[in-house]
C-alpha cells in the first residue's frame, strides 16, 4: 500500500497493483486510492502459485528447482488438492535446503516455461487484460 501510494503521488504512467487473495485491507486502501489509469486486481484463487494447473506447476517447479541443480521427484511430491499450495511449496523448498519458496523466482521461471496461450491461468490472462487496456495511457 505504501509503494502504491508513493509512486501514485510521483509518476503520471499507470500503476496496476496484483494482490494475494488474504490482502483485503491492502485492496481497500488501494482501491479507493486509484486513479482513472490504474488497475487493481486481486488473485480469488489465493496466490500466484494457485492460479496454475497441476501440470504446468509441476513444470515450473522443476525449472525453479533445476536454477538450484536439483530437480523435482514428483514420486515424492504431490501438490495439495485443495487449498493454498504456500505450505506445501515451503516444506519442498527447505527439504532441498532453499529455504521458503521464492514466489518472484517462481514467476520468472513461469514466464519462461508458459509457451501456450492456454498454459496461462484465466487470472493472469485478466492481469494481461488490464495492463493491455492501460496502454493507451501511455
């Protein structure tokens, strides 16, 4: 919220907040502080990490873990069913001596490894959405 309000009072380009679903009093003070040009969305699935399919998080995982020189048993990992997958991330990340699960280096991998369209969960779309929409602000 501080970072939003800053740069709101410094820049005139548009800024788009995305935020974890358990962010509701962040959201609050966003929302009604944005201007006509910035966005705000929130993640209803809980975290970035949710938003994916099995399938492609399993993927993305093993690019993240192969950054380190390791790789992901998927015979000894299962993804939770429901849920937030936070925890579970946590537990593989320190059992491979990582420490907690690096959310930003998750999204980086995720971008290099999502080479179909529909690879790219519905929210992160709606993200792509608002940032598109806002280009003619600039």
């Amino acid at each position: 919220v501080r970072r939003f309000l800053f740069y709101r009072e410094i820049v005139t380009l548009p800024l788009i907040c995305l935020l974890d679903e358990d962010a509701s009093d962040a959201s609050e003070i966003i929302f009604d502080s944005l201007r006509d040009i910035d966005g705000l969305l929130v993640l209803q699935s809980g975290e970035l990490e949710d938003t994916f399919s099995d399938s492609a998080m399993l993927e993305i995982l093993n690019g993240q873990l192969m950054r380190h020189g390791q790789s992901l048993q998927q015979t000894s990992f299962v993804l939770p069913k429901n849920g937030k997958r936070k925890d579970a991330l946590n537990r593989l990340f320190r059992s491979h001596g990582l420490g907690d699960f690096d959310k930003l280096e998750f999204a980086s991998v995720a971008k290099e490894k999502l080479e179909e369209p529909g690879d790219v969960p519905a929210e992160i779309k709606k993200l792509a959405s608002i940032l598109t929409s806002r280009l003619p602000a600039l």
